[in-house]
C-alpha cells in the first residue's frame, strides 16, 4: 500500500550541550550525577530574585553549530519566555529562543547521507533554550531531579522535507556526529541528552510535494528518545495513516499530538489541535539583547574543527581506505580520534584501519567497551605494527599477540616474550644452523645444483631447529649465500 503515496517528515531534534562547565544561566555545573540535586543553585529552582546571567560559552556553541548547518546568525541575541506550568519548571516558564526575533541560526540546508544518497535537509531553525528538570514516578509519589534544570539545550526545527524513517533517522545521526566532532555534545542518547519530535503526513502518489497545499494532516508525535524509536515511531505512523486512508477514514483525523509508546510499539493520541497550548511568548525582560559582532562570528568560525564528513575523504583519498572502512572508522569520534593518534605516532593508515576495524572493533563490540577505557593504546597498537615490519615477529603471530594483549591487558613486547614468538633475525644464529644443515647433506646440495628441489627441505630443517622463528625471507637468503659459498 505504501506505493501509492508519498511520505513527509519533519523533525524537532532536542540536544543537550554537554561541554559547557557550567548551566546557560546559572553558575551550577553542567554535569551528569546519580545524585540527584547535586548540581544546582537558587536560580536553577527558581528562588524570587535570582537573576539569569548568559553563559557565552553556551551561545558560542549554538552559534557554532548555526555555523554548520548554513544558517543566518542574527545581529543580536534575545531570549523569550514560553510560560507553562509543570513541576519540572519551577519559575512556570522556560528561557527559550522563538523564531520572531531571532534564533541564534535561520534557516540552512545541510547535505547528509542515507544508505549511499545524498540528501538535502532544510533547517528551519535552531535555537538556544535551558532543560527542564527530571522527574522521577514511583507508586505512591514522584520525585524532582533539578541536576537537569537550566543545561543548556539546542532545539533544531527543520521543514518536511524526509521522505522515509531511513531518511530522518540518517540525518538525526549525521547532527549526533556533528555535535560530537564540533565539540557541543557527547550526544549521547543513553544520558538523555537527546529527545526528538516527529511530525509525519502523508499524501497521494502522483501530487506535487513541494506544495503545502497537497500536504496531508500533520501528526506530531512528542518525545522519541532514541533513533530506533524514532523509526518505528515513523513507520508505525505511516501505516497508521495509509489505514484510515483506506478506510476512508483519514479526513477526519484532526491535526494532532502523540506520543510514542516504546511498550505496545505504537502511538498513543495526547491532544488535538483545538487543545494546543498558548504559551504566551515575550521577551525575556532579564536578559538585555547583546550584539553579535563580526569579529565574534569570526573567531567562532574559525574554532570548527574537521567533521566526520572531512576526515572520512581524507581517509579515502589520502590513506586510500575503502569507503565501508572511512565510514566505520568515523561514526564514532573517540574511534577517528584513535585512529588519527595512531596515524600521528606514524602507523601506516591502511594497516592500522585494518587492526581497528577488524579486531579491536570487534573486540569493543565483544565486550562492550569504550574506547576510551581500551588497554591498548594507540601506542602499543604502533609497537605492535612496527614488530611486523621490523620483521621480529610474522603477521600471522601478530594477529596471535594482539588477542593476547586484549586479553590479558600486558604490553605487546610482554606477550611477544611470553609467547615466545619473536621471531630469529640475527644474521649470525641463522647463518650458524644453516652451515650445519648443509654440512649434514651434501647429497642433497649436489641434487639442488642438478635442478632437483631440494631448497625447500632445508628451509624445512632450519625451521625445525628454530621452532619456526626462523625470520623466513632472511633463511632463503643464507641458504642461498652457503650454497653459493660450496
Ligand atoms: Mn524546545
């Protein structure tokens, strides 16, 4: 059924700004803690008389991602209240940013990939608000976590312009890695620190998406905290949708807020249209507008460092990585960071991409490990690379010490010697069991100079003695030199 219509999705992605030290407008540090109310001040509680001050980190980062996303950065900087009342909210309105005045970026575009694609999403907006409190149900009574209350936290509205949950869902993970390499988030959904609202339509086949007058009845569904519910959420919608259609039932679904329910696996109705709320925007009489200059803008700008997109065609034309291994390796930050370290130690790029994604990968998938908490560092990994190419042990054998190492958390060159795989590149030791081997067989170096292949077997006998630590390209060339000698 779904081929005959057309889908259109617009996202609200909420991300906490995590690298701040402090919250947007209080002194209280912006942290994660299991205790709760740990990191607060009166301000974060609303106490009367506190007074917001801005924290300019917080905005140089918003500003910094408008930057990115191709927005228009205003002249000066407002904050408006949005008033509602709920326990999370102590002073009964957030500080936000509304789009009339000006959000710290208006409207960009952003290019993004989705399964080989490339897609265009169109930003509406993104601006600058505090978080709210958490709160906590239990049977009988509920709990308030005011840790949360006042980080600063960046809202990005884009148009409809998704045409599948593949879609949103490839964008949402392109602005998670965006937050993480520009350094305004960890991003990470786990700690909450990202929440999302979908809106889906749909509409016939053969109309003109562009024109909002063929758009279907838009249906929001609230709070979607992680990138697998969004896509159910999506795509259990969708199907939603297409059956009232089909029913005939779809003309009168009102405009509409849900949410999505992670246990039944569907959306669940909140509110209509008819009960929207007026949250009565104005201007945040406490925050005086500032000026935003140029040379600011400047220094901000030049503060974005390379982003997932930059390094992975660095990898792939410089390191000549394949595209599959460029795209692994830079998903994650920490793990790109890791690589470029080994690559600065001087690991050669294509050798080192296929330790890491091959078995350390694996290995941090294995035992669900961070990066940033491996035993190997990109140090050792280096050593271990340099071992094969100085020719001490094989490649085979290398394979061999790096499960070692990971599993028992010793130094390459430790297991090298427990294993007892170094391998015998000393001219001399090789060049004296070589002789002896000859000395033995004369008959045989008399058939290897008749034609007969007789070479092999005394590698063969070298091997033996050395236990196969016989670096072997060094072997074939004595023997090679003795025979020559005889
Ligand atoms: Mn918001």
């Amino acid at each position: 059924m779904l081929e005959n219509y057309q889908v259109l999705i617009g996202l609200e992605m909420h991300c906490e700004i995590s690298e701040t030290n402090t919250k947007v407008f209080s002194s209280a540090k912006n942290g994660y803690s299991d205790t709760a109310n740990v990191f607060i001040r009166p301000l974060d509680m609303g106490f009367p008389g506190t007074l917001p001050v801005v924290n300019k980190k917080a905005v140089e980062m918003a500003l910094k991602a408008s930057m990115i996303l191709g927005c228009k950065q205003p002249e000066y900087i407002y904050f408006e209240r949005k008033n509602y009342y709920y326990p999370d909210m102590p002073k009964n309105y957030q500080i936000t940013q509304e789009t009339k005045p000006a959000p710290v970026g208006i409207y960009g575009e952003l290019k993004f990939d989705c399964k080989g694609k490339e897609c265009t999403a169109i930003i509406n907006n993104i601006h600058l608000e505090e978080d709210a409190a958490s709160s906590d149900h239990y049977s009988t009574f509920s709990t308030i976590d005011y840790n949360r209350a006042g980080v600063p936290l960046l809202e990005l509205v884009t148009d409809p312009c998704f045409h599948s949950a593949d879609e949103a869902v490839a964008f949402l993970e392109t602005m998670r890695s965006i937050y993480q390499y520009a350094g305004i988030s960890e991003a990470d959904t786990r700690k909450g620190q990202i929440r999302c609202d979908v809106n889906v339509s749909i509409m016939d086949k053969d109309v003109d998406p562009t024109d909002p007058k063929n758009w279907g009845t838009k249906v929001e569904i609230k709070n979607v905290n992680s990138f697998g519910g969004v896509r159910d959420a999506i795509n259990y919608e969708i199907e939603r949708q297409i059956e009232l259609k089909e029913d005939g039932k779809y003309d009168e679904m009102e405009q509409q807020t849900r949410r999505w329910d992670e246990d039944s696996f569907t959306t669940i109705f909140m509110r209509s249209k008819v009960d929207a709320i007026d949250y009565k925007y104005f201007v945040e009489p406490n925050i005086p507008k500032f000026k935003v200059s140029d040379s600011w803008l400047e220094s901000i700008r030049a503060s974005i460092p390379e982003l997932a997109s930059e390094r992975k065609a660095k990898y792939m034309n410089e390191y000549n990585l394949s595209e599959y291994d460029a795209t692994v390796i830079v998903k994650e930050k920490p793990i790109s960071d890791y690589y470029e370290e080994v690559i600065s130690l001087g690991g050669e790029p294509k050798n080192a991409a296929n330790w890491l994604t091959s078995i350390i990968l694996g290995h941090l998938n294995k035992t669900e490990t961070d990066i940033k908490d491996l035993f190997l560092s990109p140090k050792m990994l280096v050593d271990l690379m340099n071992m094969v190419s100085e020719g001490k042990i094989s490649s085979k054998q290398s394979k061999e010490v790096m499960y070692k190492v990971l599993e028992t958390e010793k130094e390459p060159n430790v297991i090298v010697k427990e294993l007892g795989v170094e391998q015998i590149s000393d001219d001399k030791t090789i060049r004296d069991i070589v002789v002896r081997v000859l000395d033995a067989h004369p008959d045989l170096i008399e058939d290897h100079r008749k034609g007969k292949n007789t070479f092999d077997f005394f590698v063969g006998q070298v091997m033996k003695e050395t236990r196969g630590k016989a670096n072997p390209s060094l072997t074939t060339q004595i023997i090679r030199e003795e025979i020559e000698k005889r």
